[in-house]
C-alpha cells in the first residue's frame, strides 16, 4: 500500500471517530429534547406509581446524564484520536521494548502495561459520575477510599488473568492458522471465567451472604424448583456498599451457579414481587438466552481473530500509526485492533438493542408463565424499580 493510500486509511479512521461522535451527541440531544417535552407531568400510564417530585427528579436525572455522556463521548474520542494519531503509542512501545525486551513474556507484558496506560482516562470519568452525579442524586454510596481500592483491585486483577493469555497468544503466532487456536483459547478462557468470576472474583469486590430463611426464601426456592431451576444457592449481595441502585442476576454455570440479589433491591420489594424478578432472570436461563448470546459472541470472536491474522500480515496497518512492521510481533496488532474494535462496534448498538429487548419481552412472559400468569407482581416490582432508580 502506497503512503498516499496510508494517509487515506488514517483520514478514513479519523472519519470513523468524528462520525461516531457527532451520531453519538445528535441521539443524545434527541434524547434531551424528548424528555424537556414531556417534562411537565407525568406521562398517561405512570400515574400512581411516580409522583410528580419524583418524576421531575427522573428528568433532571436524564437530563445530566445525557449532558455527561455527551461531553464523555466529546472527550473519549478526543482521547483516542491522541492516541492513535500523535506518535505517543509507538513511543510508548518502543521504549518498553527497550526496557522489557523482545521476548513473548516481554511483549505480553508490554500490552498489559499499556493497556493499563490507556485505561486511565477512563478513571477520570468514572470518578466524576460516581462522586457527582450519582452524590447529587442521591445514589452513590462509595467513598474515595473504596473506589481506589476497586480500582487497584482492577489493575491487578487485568495482570494476573490478560498476561498468561497474551503470552499464549504471542506463542500460537508461530504455529499455522494462530488465529483459529487463538480463538479457541480465549473461547475457552471465557468459559473457564464464568465458572470462576462468581466464586473467586465476585467476593473480591462484594460481601455474600446466604438469603436467610423465612417467607422470601421459601417462595425463591419454591420458584427455582417449579421452573427447574435447580441453583446452588440464593445469596444477598452488598450493593448498598457503593450505589443505592438495586438489580438481580444469576451468575455462573452448571454446579457454580448461584442467585444474586442485591441488598437494595430486597429492601425495596415484597416477596411476591421479588418472586416475580427471579422470574424473569430464569427465563434467560431457561429459554437459552444465555448461550445464544455465547455464539453470538464467539462467531464476532472468531471473526475479529482472523482479521487480527490477515491484519498481522498486512504492512500498512501498524505502519499507519507510526510502528514499525515486523511479521514476528503481534504486540502492535493486537493493541491497536482492540483500540478500534469498538469504534466500530457502536454501528452495530442497534443490533445488539434489537436482540436485547426481544429477549427482555421473552422473559418477561416467562415470569408471567411461571407466576401462574398473574402478572401482577412483576408489574408493581418494575414499577417500583423504574421509580427508586430514576428511570426515565
């Protein structure tokens, strides 16, 4: 490729990026616009269940979330131009090689370094969100202390589970078809992760304590066996500890898996409606949302590594940004394809929505089914959830 036809590949990225965040900042205006519309009183169908103070709370809520996530979209793409087009990522590289050395442990670590690097930015934001907009609201319970704490867990945590996996990838580089095994490792690792988050990584962050006895476990359980939904065990999560939003999931396969409620989201509904949210989550399980969504996520896997090895032999591609090209190292490749992997992957937001509210509806009815279909329970706790989270 011509160095003519190289400034038309990087002219095309920047494109990309301007393009991604003026489509970001119109739906947010959009977004904005619709809800100072109907700002005045609350909508037809949310009459008693939202009163009047709370559903103005939920727009000025919307309102400065949107605002943050635009100057956020403003500012990540501000980030990433730097990065990809100022020289600092190849200098950053080249002194670490130096540093380091040109062996795989070297340059499997190099990415981690780096990747942690360009992480930072990140924080930034996070911290702003958290000890600003949630404080203001009311929902953050966090404290500076905790939250550097996660954040120095997060670091150590990306070493110690990226680096052994980078290394096995910069090995397969030299057996034929890399690309295909490189799959199948990190297929594998995401596998072995969801096994291992629930048990060994989840405590890390959140205290665990089994759901006691009484009326709400009795009719969880009770739920899990009529549905047959066989989990280890229901268990209450600390999420009061850091935000006063509530959720409920079910994490883990197999023997591992285990109902997670957070403490806030017990607080705040009745047993019944509780039953109603359980409900819901098993009706991902049992309609096989989770392992279509698996596939789903291997077949882009796969597809992103067979273009990471038609990328690794293509010259222009990290000569575009300033690296030198040389078919023995993928250190290059792989950092500046998981920089541009979610560029591209925002065009495809709306694909991924579709898929998700179709499987929200399925569940949905799932819970309708398995409530006796009384819907009545799962309407009031959603209802009570839309008003405690501000949802708008």
């Amino acid at each position: 490729m011509s160095a003519m036809e190289i400034n038309a590949f990087c002219y095309f990225i920047a494109a990309l990026i301007l393009a991604r965040a003026v489509v970001s900042l119109a739906l947010d205006a959009m977004n904005r616009s619709y809800a100072n519309s109907h700002a005045g009183a609350v909508p037809d169908g949310m009459e008693g269940f939202v009163d009047d103070e709370t559903y103005a709370r939920s727009i000025r809520y919307t309102l400065v979330h949107s605002r943050f996530s635009s100057l956020e979209m403003i500012y990540e793409s501000a980030v990433l131009a730097f990065f990809l087009f100022s020289g600092v990522l190849p200098y950053m590289y080249r002194g670490l090689d130096a540093l380091i050395g040109q062996s795989v442990a070297a340059q499997a670590m190099i990415l981690v370094v780096i990747g942690q690097i360009l992480d930072i930015p990140d924080w930034l934001t996070d911290w702003w969100s958290t000890f600003h907009i949630e404080e203001k609201f009311g929902f953050n319970k966090s404290t500076h202390k905790l939250w550097a704490t996660d954040k120095l867990k997060g670091i150590l945590l990306g070493v110690l589970l990226m680096y052994p996996l980078f290394c096995l990838v910069l090995v397969l580089v030299r057996v034929p078809f890399w690309w295909f095994w490189a799959f199948v490792c990190m297929f594998l690792f995401q596998l072995m992760l969801m096994v291992l988050y629930p048990m060994f990584i989840m405590p890390l962050f959140n205290k665990f304590t089994p759901l006691p006895e009484g009326e709400l476990r009795e009719r969880l359980m009770s739920l899990a066996q009529r549905t047959g939904f066989h989990a280890r065990t229901i268990l209450v999560m600390d999420g009061s500890r850091r935000s006063g939003h509530s959720n409920a999931f079910f994490s883990g396969i197999g023997k591992t898996r285990r109902v997670v409620l957070f403490d806030t989201l017990v607080e705040q509904l009745e047993p019944e409606e509780l039953e109603g949210v359980l409900a819901h989550e098993i009706g991902h399980y049992k309609l096989g949302h989770i392992p279509k969504i698996l596939v789903v996520a291997g077949a882009m896997t796969l597809a992103a590594f067979a273009l990471i090895g038609w990328l690794a032999q293509s010259p222009w591609f990290v000569s575009a940004f300033g690296f030198s090209y040389d078919p023995q190292r993928l250190a290059p490749v792989l950092l500046l394809f998981s920089m541009l992997a979610g560029l591209a992957g925002f065009w495809f937001t709306p694909v991924n929505a579709m898929f998700s509210r179709k499987h929200e509806y399925q569940a949905d009815a799932f819970a309708r089914k398995a409530m006796l279909n009384d819907p009545e329970p799962l309407i009031r706790a959603l209802r009570k959830l839309h008003a405690k989270n501000l949802g708008n």
